[in-house]
C-alpha cells in the first residue's frame, strides 16, 4: 500500500539557511536569501572521550571530555551582483564588517551587523506537505512546527539585540509557510514548505573561501563559490517531537 507522505523519509533538497544576528537595524545582510545554496554540509558533531582506570577494575572506563562541532560548508551558484561569501570573508580578515569601497572609503552601512562572527538557523522542510486539506491530525503538529521554527529564530534574534526588521522578517516566513501550504512561488518556493527540523548553529566564522569552479574552457557548467565556516555551538531542534517551542534536544557544545 502508498505510505502516508506525512510519515516518510526526509529528502535532502529543501533546506533553508537564514542569518539571524547579532545585528542592529541599519546593517544589510550578511547571507542574502533570494539566492539561495546549492549545498550546505550537514551539522556533524563529535565527542572527544578519555580512557580512565576505575580502581582496580580489569576494563579502562571511557568518559566524555568534550564536543566539537565540525565545520560546515555553503556553496552556492555564483552571479555577477552577489558577493556575499566575499564580503562575509573580507569582513573576518579585516576585523570590521563596516564596508569599504574601491578607493578606501568606509561605506555607512555595516555588513551583516556589528560582528562577522554569526549566529545561522538551518531548517529542513518536508518535501510536500498538503495543507489544504484542513490541519487535523498530523497537519495539525505540521503547523505547529512552522511556528515552533519562527519561535526559535525570533527568540534567538531578541536575544543577540536583533532587529525590528530581523523578528519582522522572521515572522513573516513562518506565516508564509503556514498560509501559501503548496503554493508556487518561482524563487520563493522555501515559502510554500514546511518546516521538519531546524539547527541553531551559533558563532559561526569563515575559514575558507573558493571565489568560484575551476576554470575551464571546455565546460559549460555553472561555476559555484563555497565558504567554509567554524561553528562554536550547535542546538538541534526535532520540531515533530512534541516539545513546545523547539527546545533542543541536544547538549550545548
């Protein structure tokens, strides 16, 4: 018999990355949403352990000394009026996300907010969801999820000093994932999914950047630019889990 899409496997396509501060409310973006990632390297966590002998026991005992977080990397199909990787690296080596021109002039407005060093929310939707068809049940947890996941990215921006602006535009994804159900909308479309999972991944900085593909001559393909980036914590958040609000589920690394 069909399995219920309600209770299928998560596909790997619909994802969304959103930049949710510190910022204030004159600073431009720092990841600009339109243009979205072709990929983003899964949040990867390890746990560094230490072998100990417990008195005269005849086994060593492992316990847990730490976690890290792996680096995470963003590529994404480069265009002639999108330097957002660029910008983000030049902020980083520079040490100010104040923007300056081609003759050394510092611009008025502050790349991505006061500090290069950000705090990213990583949702992973379900691949079709019918709201449709009224929100009972399942569709019901469904809804509460994409509000869960606007709870979290307002939350986390009233916490870093966000801006109006930032817990505006917050709000205003969930609502459109909630209200558009499978609507298209061209390069909107994360809009018309819903949220399935989502990771806080917090201080995040660049450590490398690639301008672009190899050139070749003898290719026609779509030259795409990646940004690795070293994350300090990871939250993850199982939004069909029941627990209000998406409380982690996961440790503080």
């Amino acid at each position: 018999m069909a399995r219920n899409p309600y209770s299928d496997y998560l596909r790997a396509y619909p994802f969304w990355l959103m930049d949710v501060g510190p910022a204030d409310s004159i600073s431009l973006p720092l990841l600009t949403p339109t243009f979205g990632f072709s990929s983003i390297t899964a949040p990867e966590i390890t746990l560094e352990t230490h072998e100990v002998i417990d008195g005269n026991a005849v086994f060593t005992k492992t316990v847990i000394k730490r976690g890290s977080v792996g680096n995470i990397t963003l590529a994404q199909g480069i265009t002639f009026y999108n330097n957002d990787f660029g910008r983000w690296m030049e902020a980083a080596v520079v040490g100010d996300t104040a923007p300056v021109d081609a003759i050394g002039i510092t611009g008025p407005l502050p790349i991505g907010g006061p500090t290069f060093r950000r705090d990213l929310l990583l949702v992973q939707y379900f691949s079709h969801v019918n709201l449709d068809a009224g929100l009972g049940g399942v569709g019901t947890a469904v809804a509460a999820a994409a509000l869960a996941t606007g709870a979290i990215a307002a939350s986390q921006l009233a916490g870093s000093g966000g801006s109006v602006a930032g817990l505006a535009t917050a709000g205003g994804v969930v609502a459109a994932a909630v209200a558009l159900g499978n609507a298209k909308v061209g390069p909107f479309e994360f809009a018309a999914r819903v949220p399935a999972r989502a990771w806080m991944l917090k201080g995040c900085i660049p450590v490398r950047y690639k301008s672009g593909t190899d050139f070749d001559a003898q290719s026609n393909a779509i030259s795409v630019a990646e940004i690795e980036l070293a994350v300090d914590v990871v939250d993850e958040f199982a939004l069909g889990s029941g627990l209000a609000y998406g409380a982690p589920l996961l440790a503080t690394f």
